[in-house]
C-alpha cells in the first residue's frame, strides 16, 4: 500500500469527526475501515484501498433504506462531505506534484483560480483606524 502522506492526513482528519471509531477489517497490503457514512450515518459503510487507483474508494451501505448508497473514490468523498477542507487538500496534492493531469484530482488552480496555490487559509484582523473619519472639508471657493 502506497497512502500519500496528503492523504493519510485527511483520512484521519475524517475519522476524527465521526461519532464511532472506525475499524480496521482489512489486512495491511489491503486495509479496509468499516465505519459509519458522514454523508447519512449509515454504520455499515466501509472504505477500501485501490492499489489500481492508489486511493481509498468509500462504499454507504445500500442495505439500509436511509442509507445513500453513495459509492465513490476519497476525493470525491472529501468535496462532498467538507467542500473547504477539500480545497486545502487539493492545495496540499498540487505542492506535492500529485494533481493535475494524470492523478485522480486537479490541480486547485484549476478548481478555484482566484485562490493561490501553496498559500494556507488565514483567519486575519481586519485593520481598523485609529481615529474615526470625519466629514470632508468645504470645498475651496464654496462660499457660503
């Protein structure tokens, strides 16, 4: 099994926000997570790892009437569930030459162009002036 760093990062950071742990059912080579769906709460969904794709795809139980039986590959997962972590994952791939033509995700540049690439979100302050404004002076040569 060849996980990416990137994405080993953002597995854990889902299971973090799962209300049951998610268990290790597979082998080593092959591991394979039943946990529950963070799109539904379906419990017996499961992700199993492609060595075809180097990725995990993600399967929702299809057993359960409530259940979305959403079946697709960990990016995609990522998008739906959290859209903003998703870009930060995509700017994580990029950085690490893993997106763009040939990989299973594009390049965020791609995905979002306004947003640059490499650079992390930040929470800033905004600047606020010291003195409040006042109103502009009279015009010259207003006379009134």
């Amino acid at each position: 099994m060849d996980e990416s760093l990137v994405d080993r990062k953002y597995r854990l950071h889902l299971f973090q926000y799962l209300d049951r742990e998610p268990q290790l059912i597979g082998s080593p080579p092959k591991p394979q997570w039943q946990l529950e769906c963070p799109l539904c709460g379906a419990k017996k969904a499961t992700m199993v790892w492609s060595p075809e794709l180097n990725t995990y795809k993600f399967f929702c139980s299809k057993t359960n009437a409530r259940a979305c039986g959403v079946s697709c590959q960990f990016p995609v997962l990522l998008k739906v569930w959290n859209p903003t972590l998703y870009l930060l994952y995509l700017d994580e791939r990029e950085a690490a030459g893993t997106a763009g033509a040939g990989w299973n995700v594009p390049k965020s540049s791609v995905v979002s162009p306004q947003r640059r690439p490499g650079r992390e979100l930040e929470w800033r302050r905004p600047q606020v002036p010291d003195q409040p404004r006042t109103a502009p002076a009279d015009p010259p040569g207003d006379v009134s």
